[in-house]
C-alpha cells in the first residue's frame, strides 16, 4: 500500500518533552479506484484507513494528510447538464486525532486561509455544502451566534478562486453556483425550521478572486460588480442577502506590484 511505504520514507522526529514536532504533510492523489456514494462516505472510508496508521504518523511528525480524490459526478450544480470531472480534497490533522477538519474539505490545505473563516470567529459554524468548479472554489457555511440558545441561523458562502477572470465571465459563473447552492440550503432549512425568515436572516457573501497575474482596472472592477447586483439582486433578496464582498488580488499595471481590491 501507498501510504505505509510514505511512512517509511520519513524519519522519525525529535521529542520535545512529551511533545512531538508536527512538521511534515503528505499529499496522496487517488486517480481511480476509489466509490463511494457521497463526500462524507468518502471521508468515512479514510478516516478509517488513517486509523490503523495514527500512532506511526505521529512518530514521524505528520501534521496533515491531504487526499485527493478523482471522481466523476452527473452534475455539480443546478445548472449543469452532463457529468463532469472533480477531485473531491479531504484534510485529516494529527490535532484532531487524524480526523477530516470537515470545514476545510474541497480546499488545499496551504489555500485554506483564503477562506477568511476567522471573521467567523463568533459563530458556531459547520459546512453545509461544498463544491469544486471549473472557475474555482465555493464554500457554504451554516452559523449560529455562539452562545445563543435560539439564535436565527444565517449562511456565510466562501468563494475562492486562483484563475477567474473578471473581464471572462468566470466571477459570474461562480457567483451563479453560489446563489445555486444558497438556495438549495435554505430550502432545506425552512423545511425544518418554518420562522427561519421572520428571525430576520442576514446571509453574506464573499468572493476571493487570488489571481496576483491579472491585470485590472478599479473602475473596470466596479463595473463588473455592478453588473452582478443589477442582474441578479431580486434573487439576493429572495435569498435574504443583505452583504456582498468582493476582494480580487491583481496587477494594476504590467509592471506594478500585485496589490489588492
């Protein structure tokens, strides 16, 4: 097997104390071979598999395994017509005991931060959706204000992407996945909780364009922006958004310093 001969390969670490240095990540690809009916049975099957190999990743100091998982899938969004390609990415952390840190599936480990979760820091949250595009990355988080009893719940959608470009339509591609896969969450929620609304839900909205490479105008951006809230703000409405942010990382210039908008 793959990862026993990994191991192997990695030396044991130096003890600090009673302390391990957690130092070193495996990255494993699985191009075939690999069924399961969902992303959590998946994640189920590795768990189990990362088990039996626990106490000799921690020896060699392993603090992350990532997978990589290639699957096809009839369709990834409400909009899709034909089955597509995608790599399902699970992460298991030695600080988890070598469980999957289920809010980070569908991201590179290295990549997570883009996310910006620690602005969420006040809210229980758990990921409700996630998805992998063509254009990049979108993340749909269910939250609830920490130490409310009944606080109304609110949905935060994360989107990443390193290669879309705003000039080709591909940030209108992934906003049009997010409000997919919003609705479709809160469809289910209001099948279980019937004042989901009349709480007042506030959803937000982040997209994270990480393309340091493109070159962009502000007022181009803003154009582009605007574009978006006039074309699809009755369904921002009907979805109870009341916040959308847009940070892109680009060049102003040729020759200028990536900067960010």
């Amino acid at each position: 097997e793959i990862l026993p001969s990994i191991i192997n390969k990695i030396p044991e670490v130096k003890h600090t104390g009673n302390k391990v240095e957690l130092v070193n990540a495996i990255h494993i690809f699985v191009l075939t071979g690999f069924d399961s009916k969902s992303d959590d049975e998946g994640a189920s099957v590795l768990t189990d598999y990362l088990t039996v190999y626990a106490d000799q990743l921690k020896l060699r100091g392993v603090r992350r395994v990532t997978f990589f998982v290639g699957q096809t899938v009839k369709k990834t969004s409400l909009s899709a017509k034909h089955p597509t390609e995608k790599s399902t990415i699970y992460t298991f952390r030695a600080r988890l005991g070598y469980q999957e840190d289920r809010l980070f599936r569908h991201i590179e480990a290295p990549h997570a931060f883009h996310l910006d979760l620690l602005r969420l820091s006040n809210f229980n949250i758990t990921l409700q959706d996630g998805v992998q595009t063509t254009a990049g990355n979108v993340h749909l988080y269910r939250a609830i204000p920490k130490g409310s009893t009944n606080g109304s719940v609110r949905f935060f959608a994360r989107l990443v992407s390193f290669s879309a470009d705003v000039h080709s339509g591909d940030l209108e591609t992934l906003f049009l996945e997010t409000l997919d896969h919003l609705s479709i969450a809160i469809g289910k929620e209001e099948a279980v909780n019937k004042d989901y609304r009349s709480k007042g839900a506030a959803n937000h909205i982040f997209v994270n364009i990480v393309n340091p490479e493109a070159i962009m105008q502000p007022n181009v951006f803003e154009l582009e922006i605007s574009h978006l809230w006039n074309k699809y703000w009755y369904k921002l409405v009907r979805l109870s958004v009341n916040t959308v942010e847009v940070k892109v990382a680009c060049r102003l210039a040729v020759d200028g310093e990536p900067v960010a908008l």
